[in-house]
C-alpha cells in the first residue's frame, strides 16, 4: 500500500469524462500521479499519454498485467463498468469507477461482491457529494438549523445533449441518477416514487416520498439550452437551505435594480471543476488508507435501483 508517495493511477476510457480525469490526475491531484491511459482507440491514447508524458495502452488486460499501479480510474461506457470493475478487483487494484456503476443491477451487485471479495476498494464518481455548495447543504442539515427536512428539490439541466451520448445510458440512468443519488444521501431511502417523461426523453420529472415521510421533487432537461445548472433546495421545519441557482456564483447572487444576474456555467465540468479534483484526492486518500470511500458500490446500486423505479414509472 502507498503511504508517502503518491498513489499510482491509471484511466480506462478516454472519452470527455476520462480526459478530463486523466488532466486533473497529471496536475491538481497532489497526491495520486497518472501513471498510464487506456483506450481501445489507438490515436486517442496515443495523443493524451504524450501530452501528459506517460505509457498508454488499448487493452485494460494488458495495463493491469504488466503496470504497477495502485489503483484504476475507470470511465469506459457504462455498459462495460461492471466487468471493469471485476476485473480490476481481480488484479487486486483500487477501483474509482464513474457512475452510473453499470446498466443491470444483477450485473453490478456481482461487481460489488467481486471488489469485496478481493479486498480492494470502491469509489463511484458522484461527484457533488465533494462539491462545496452540496457539502454545505449536507452540513445545514446536519447542523439542524434548518430542522427537520420537509422538502429536497433539485433542478439538474445540461445546455445540450453529449456529444456520446449513446454510450451513457438514457436520461434516467446518465442524468437523474446524480439526483436520485443525492436525494437518497440528503433526504433517505425512498418508499414511495412517480416520474414523467417528455417526449424522446429531453426531460423528466421525478417526485418521492421518503420513508420519514419528507417530499423530493427532481426535474432533469437534456437540452435547456441557456447552460449547465444543477440547484438544490432544502425546505425544513425551521428554515431552508439552496444552492447551485443560474443567478449565483460562489455561493453569492448579484442584485441590481430588481434583476438578478451572474455568469453561467456552460457545462457540468466547469460547474463541477472542485468537485472533480476533490473526487479523485479522496480517492487517492483512499488508495494509501488514510480514508474510506464517501460514496462505494452500495451506494451505487441504491441509486441505480432508484432509476430503474423511475424508468418503469415513465
């Protein structure tokens, strides 16, 4: 196990997502390093391991076989999550996995158990549970000044659909799992849900009641088209607690004259940026044994669960 030097890390699935890991690994993760970058896509990793200035290869076997590496960072297609995972778990390596964990929940139980079995950990990328304004959030309501929650609404809207789209999974399972994940970490378990769909799957709604009997509502849009926004409101017995709305930044909203106005986010990775670093040092805390995952495989599937309830509610 790694203790003083940096944990070695390798990213599987160089996508938008994975270069964007494989960025924030090689030069504002202080303790982890990049040591090497995968893709079946022979060029695409040929060019991002030279400009990071380390060894690539197309076979996820291969890298496990013949790298010393502490831990991986996998960001393929979701459909492939689940046997990465098992594999790596294999090879006895460290897992980050991006979320969703997989498309079946039989298939990602089985890579659950494989991590559990093997003795190496697991860490899911749902990233606002590092985001600063989420953690505020969780921190209010833990403080109890808000009281007891009553209400958790959530607003996650992307400006257009990703370019990869097909390779994500559908609105539920790419987009809302992020809400159902932090609906379950601030609000509880579910035990009771309803969703709705526009048409071609642009954009849904969700609502819960949670089994200590608070309400959730969650809308998901995939083209909004003025930019990136992800806002959360916690209404509670004695006071209520938001984050993340258009007309904010850092955490402060700019008033002139009856309107409100500030710069937007174009996409989830400048709305993000903190939290993706922060992920990726927990989970480099987590490689040498100095922290335990804030979010694993049970969480995962919990919240993939959730969206399989929403789909056949649609």
């Amino acid at each position: 196990m790694p203790t003083a030097r940096r944990a070695r890390l390798a990213v599987v699935g160089l996508g938008r997502i994975g270069r964007l890991h494989a960025d924030n690994l090689a030069n504002r993760v202080p303790g982890a390093e990049l040591s090497a970058v995968a893709d079946v896509d022979e060029p695409v990793a040929r060019e991002l391991a030279a400009r990071h200035g380390v060894a690539y290869m197309t076979s996820f076997d291969e890298l496990l076989d013949n790298l010393a590496l502490d831990g991986v960072v996998i960001a393929a297609p979701s459909a492939l999550h689940p046997a990465l995972v098992k594999r790596a778990a294999a090879a006895g390596k460290h897992v980050f996995c991006e979320k969703p964990l997989g498309l079946e929940c039989a298939a990602c139980a089985e890579a659950v158990a494989a991590v559990d079995a093997a003795g190496v950990t697991l860490q899911v990328g749902f990233q606002r549970r590092f985001d600063p304004d989420w953690r505020a959030l969780r921190r209010t309501l833990d403080g109890g000044s808000i009281g007891s929650l009553a209400l958790f609404r959530c607003s996650h809207r992307n400006a257009e659909p990703p370019n990869d789209e097909a390779g994500l999974g559908d609105l539920i399972v790419d987009v809302a799992i992020h809400d159902l994940d932090a609906a379950r970490w601030l609000g509880g378990e579910a035990a009771v849900l309803h969703a709705a769909a526009l048409p071609e799957g642009v954009g849904a709604t969700i609502s819960l009641r949670f089994e200590s009997g608070a309400l959730g509502l969650i809308d998901v849009h995939r083209h909004a088209r003025y930019g990136f926004e992800c806002s959360a409101e916690l209404v509670g017995s004695a006071g209520t607690a938001r984050c993340g709305y258009p007309a904010r930044r850092d955490t402060t909203e700019l008033l002139a004259r009856g309107s409100v106005s500030a710069p937007l986010a174009l996409d989830h990775a400048e709305r993000h940026a903190a939290a993706y670093i922060a992920e990726l040092a927990h989970f480099a805390a987590v490689v040498s044994g100095a922290a335990e995952p804030l979010v694993d495989g049970a969480d995962a599937l919990a919240a993939l669960r959730l969206a399989n309830r929403a789909a056949q509610a649609l």
